[in-house]
C-alpha cells in the first residue's frame, strides 16, 4: 500500500465510523472503485483503534464517571445512581451484536458484501433515518434510557452487519424511534460504539497473529493517527451542529450514494 491509500483509508474509517453513513460500505467500496489491494488486517486495526481511541478520549470524562460508578458497588464506593446504570445499559445494549458477531461474523461478511446489496441497504436505511427523525418526538433525556431501550437498541444493532446499514444510524434511528432527543440518540450511540470497536480490534488482530503477517510499523502508527484524529473531529462538528442541521444531510447524501452505486453495478 502506498502512503496516499493508508491516508485515504484512514479518514474515511474516521468520518464514516460515527456519522450515520455507514463505514463498512465506504471501506468496501472505495478499494473496488480505485482498483486498490485490500488494505489488510493490520491496517484494519489501526484503523479500529483509532477510532477506538478518539471515541475514549473524547467522552473520556463521561467514561470516566459511568466506569467508577459501574464498578463502585463491588469495592462499596459512593457512586451516581445515573450512571450505575448507564454502564449496565450499554453492556446490555452491546450483547446481541457481540453474540451474533461471535456467532455468524464470518458467514455475514462472506455473503453480504455485494455492491447491489450495499445500494439498497444504503437507501433504505437511509429513508429509516429520515423517518425517525420526523416523526419522533425527541422528548427524552440520556437519564430515561431503560433495560428495554437499551434490549431494543442493542437487538436492531445486529442489522448492521450488512453492509451499507450503518452501526451509528441504526442505533441512532432506534434511539429517535423511542423518543429520544437527537444528542441522547447519538451519544448513547458513541457510548456503545466502545464495546462495538474493541471487540471488531481484538477479531482482527486474533486473525492477524493466526496469519503472522509481518506489520509495517510506519503505516500501522500512521493509520491509528488519522483515524483518531479525524475521528475525534468528526464527533465534535457532528455534536456541534447536530441540533442544527438534524439527520436530513446525511439522509441526502446516503440517497446519493445509493443511487450512484445502482447505476454503477446494475
């Protein structure tokens, strides 16, 4: 891989990772549109872990506070009722995605990763998303989250192993879907990402020492940093003019693509 590729791929992982626009499709995508190698799995990790590390560093102080509460009652420490369960919340929410990943990952990625079915998942999906954003209410705070919430949430989270679907616009299209307000709906999206990440990080890298490959250190480094990095502004901007800008944009551009790749591969 050249340099120009490693950077290419990195900040599209790092944008595409937390807006609802799918990153799985684009990293599918991009390399049959240019003609490039498959970037690998040590690049797939770097990647993984700099989105990993800019999601932590970002909400680091909420992280900070929901973990010490979680833990708090087995060391018997005061702890905020809020995020005691919060932490159970997006434990909850991150079963059945870990469960069907660890399950049927290998046969999902296998079938699913069709150009055709990257279209219309990026269509329809799309149009969930404009929907939820119309008609939910957008009334609740991150402190009405639920166990049934959270079950919902994490249970439509399995749909995202098609490719084109999105993690964060799933998670985000359930979550205004229940009433949640636009930042509840993408911050408890981000908080459960974590889980999400590091496990997609640990598969890889496990597969990675099974193959031996040998790690350019210079790319794998160079990788981690920009996908941190355009990460990390990704979910500031997002935050920051969410309540301006709502989830039409990315609707639009989710519309475009799919129609794009339609007439590409039709």
């Amino acid at each position: 891989m050249d340099l120009m590729q490693i950077i290419i791929l990195s900040v599209i992982q790092g944008i595409t990772e937390f807006l609802p626009i799918s990153s799985s499709a684009h990293l599918i995508l991009l390399p049959q549109l240019m003609n490039w190698k498959d970037q690998g799995l040590a690049i797939d990790v770097a990647a993984h872990l700099g989105s990993l590390f800019a999601v932590i560093f970002y909400f680091r102080k909420d992280f900070r506070s929901i973990l010490v509460s979680g833990f708090a009652p087995v060391f018997k420490l005061n702890y905020v009722e809020e995020n005691f369960r919060l932490f159970w919340f997006i434990v909850l929410a991150s079963l059945p995605v870990l469960i069907a990943g660890f399950l049927f990952r290998d046969i999902i990625s296998y079938y699913f990763r069709n150009p055709l079915l990257i279209s219309f998942s990026t269509i329809f999906f799309g149009l969930l998303l404009w929907l939820s954003d119309v008609i939910g209410k957008r009334q609740r705070s991150i402190n009405s989250i639920n166990k049934k919430d959270a079950l919902i949430i994490g249970s439509l989270q399995i749909l995202a192993f098609i490719p084109g679907a999105s993690r964060s616009g799933i998670t985000m299209t359930t979550g205004l879907m229940l009433g949640l307000d636009r930042n509840t709906a993408v911050k408890f999206s981000f908080f459960i990402s974590v889980p999400i990440i590091l496990a997609a990080a640990l598969y890889e890298a496990s597969n990675l020492i099974q193959v031996g490959n040998d790690i350019d250190i210079f790319n794998f480094i160079i990788t981690v940093i920009l996908s941190a990095l355009s990460s990390f502004f990704t979910i500031h901007l997002f935050l920051k003019f969410l309540d301006r800008i709502g989830m039409l944009p990315f609707v639009i551009y989710r519309l475009i693509l799919g129609t794009i790749l339609l007439f590409m591969f039709v």
